[in-house]
C-alpha cells in the first residue's frame, strides 16, 4: 500500500507528544516495560486506497487488549452470536480491564462483555481447533487477511512474559472454569490468549484492520468481505461502549470514534464510512490507554469533525 508522510499529520503527533511524560510504558508485562515512552505514531488508511502516516510507522507493537475485538469478529463468525452471548454479556462496566470482582457478584455468573480480560477470555476459548498452534494460526490468518499484510505473527518474548507472569488471568480461568463457561485445560487457554495478545504489527496493519470495520466488514481496496455487516456492526458497538476499558463513556463524549486500545499503546480506530487509523503510542494513562494516542485522536476529532454522535 502507498503511504505517505504527512506534514500537518507530523506537526499533530508533535503537539500530541508533549503529554507521554504524563503517562507510564504498561510493565506488568515484563517485555513491554521496555518500550520507548517518546514513541507516537500514526497511519490513517483510506478506502481509494491512500494512506497518510506520521512519525515512525514502521515500528512494530504487540496487540494486546486490540486482538479481543478481532479474536470476537472471528469467534462471531464462527459460532453465530446467540452462542457466543451465552456465554459473555453486552454490558460496559466501570472497572478495569482485568478485574475479577463483577465475576463473583453477578449472577448467574457470566463476564458483562468481550472486551473485559473475563470475556475476551471466553472468547479465546471458543477459537476452535485441534491444538493452540492450530487455533492461534486460524486467528492470525484472520488478522493477516483483515491487515492484508502475510507476514503478521506473533512476538514470542512477549507471550512468555506475559505467560510466565498472568496468575491475575489465570484465576479468572479458574473461576470461569468453576462456573462451566470455559472447559478446557487452562494452562493451553493461556498459552493461546498470551500468545494472541502477542500478535505484532504496525500502524499501518491497524489502519488498515480499522478501516475493515468502518466500511462495515468489507476491504474497499481489495473488495473483500472480511465479515459480515451485522458482525462488524457489533462489534463497532464494542468499541464505542466498551473499547478502551473503564473510560469508555469520556472517550464517546470527546472523540466520538469507535475504537480499541491495549496496554502494549496502540489504539485501533474506525471512522465509519470514512477511514481506519491506527496509532501506537506506548506512554499509557491511568486506566492503560495510550496518552498521546488519545491526545492526537481529540485533536483529530474536533478538527475534522468525526464524532459519530
Ligand atoms: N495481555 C493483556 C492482559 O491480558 C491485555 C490487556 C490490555 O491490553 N488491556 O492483561
């Protein structure tokens, strides 16, 4: 894809830099603990085919908290949503991504919805096939074809460092184990869901990815159905009431732009009817969000007008 450096693009990112030392690098995952602070780059891609990039695009970042709404497409696709909701909710909830209480006190028991560390969880269970490396290879194909890029596969390192290290996660395992909404040997589901938050790309994969969802599933360079509509419009849902965790609501109000985000700093988003962007920015705020990711996004926003709402 031709993508091209773009100067008022470059002249936001500056701007937007100023507030990383505001924020923290994600290091409860050892790997990630490495990552430059500074960093902060984007990539918007455009249906025609164009795409305009700003600061380093071509440095690679691991998915993280983005994969749960890519592994959701999939699973969607798969299993139809009846039987996916049966198992995780549709509900936003104010707690951080990776809090286990709401387990406990909901009953039946049942995570609120997918993009919660519980849910995405279920959902990464419900990836089928004969082994984790057959069912993580069904789930990076996917996400090759969604960035239309064949070289996507996952970081090694950081999957074991976040697998050396998830005893948070593997007790919501556990209790959705107790509860029967996952059954399977919970060691494998952690190697798949670490080795899923793991999968590495760029911004322009995510832009492109993100673009996939704001043309309702379908690729408009290639042409391709990616999803169906109804899927991505879920999951569009998603990302509006739920994509970056426990600031949701203040996301919807000031940007107003579908989207997801994750620990590693990158934030996919889709401008529905419009274009996909995709930004990495490794200095997180208070609730795991990329400062400077969300700083650019609302300066984009109100320049261009492209609150949804
Ligand atoms: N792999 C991370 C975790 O489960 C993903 C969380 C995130 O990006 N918010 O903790």
């Amino acid at each position: 894809m031709f993508c091209r450096k773009n100067e008022e693009l470059q002249a936001f990112v500056y701007e937007a830099k100023k507030v990383t030392k505001d924020g923290n690098v994600a290091d409860y995952i050892p790997a990630l603990g490495r990552a430059n602070v500074e960093d902060l780059s984007i990539a918007i891609s455009y249906p025609d085919g164009h795409c305009v990039f700003a600061g380093d695009i071509i440095e690679k970042m691991t998915l993280q908290s983005i994969s749960k709404i890519i592994s959701l497409a999939m699973v969607l696709i798969e299993n139809g949503p009846d039987a996916v909701f049966e198992k995780v909710g549709m509900e936003p909830t104010g707690d951080p991504f990776n809090s286990i209480a709401r387990l406990e006190s909901m009953v039946p028991s049942k995570p609120l919805n997918p993009m919660i560390n519980a849910g995405a969880l279920v959902v990464t269970h419900l990836i089928s096939g004969e082994s984790v490396a057959a069912r993580l290879e069904k789930l990076l194909k996917f996400i090759r074809k969604m960035a239309n890029n064949s070289a996507i596969s996952f970081n090694e390192e950081v999957a074991k460092s976040e697998y050396d290290t998830a005893d948070l996660n593997r007790s919501l395992c556990y209790f959705l184990k107790q509860h029967h909404l996952i059954d399977e040997n919970i060691d494998d589901l952690i190697d798949l869901y670490t080795k899923q938050c793991a999968i590495e790309l760029n911004c322009l994969d995510l832009a492109r990815i993100g673009l996939v969802f704001a043309m309702n599933g379908v690729d408009p360079i290639t042409g391709e159905e990616r999803m169906p509509p109804s899927i991505a419009k879920i999951c569009k849902t998603f990302m509006v009431t739920c994509g970056m965790y426990n600031a949701s609501g203040e996301f919807a109000i000031k940007i107003g732009i579908p989207a997801k985000s994750g620990v590693s700093g990158g934030i996919m988003a889709a401008v529905p009817g419009k274009f996909g962007i995709g930004i990495y920015g490794p200095s997180l705020d208070k609730k795991g969000n990329s400062i400077a990711g969300i700083a650019l996004l609302e300066h984009l926003s109100k320049k261009y007008q492209l609150s949804m709402f």
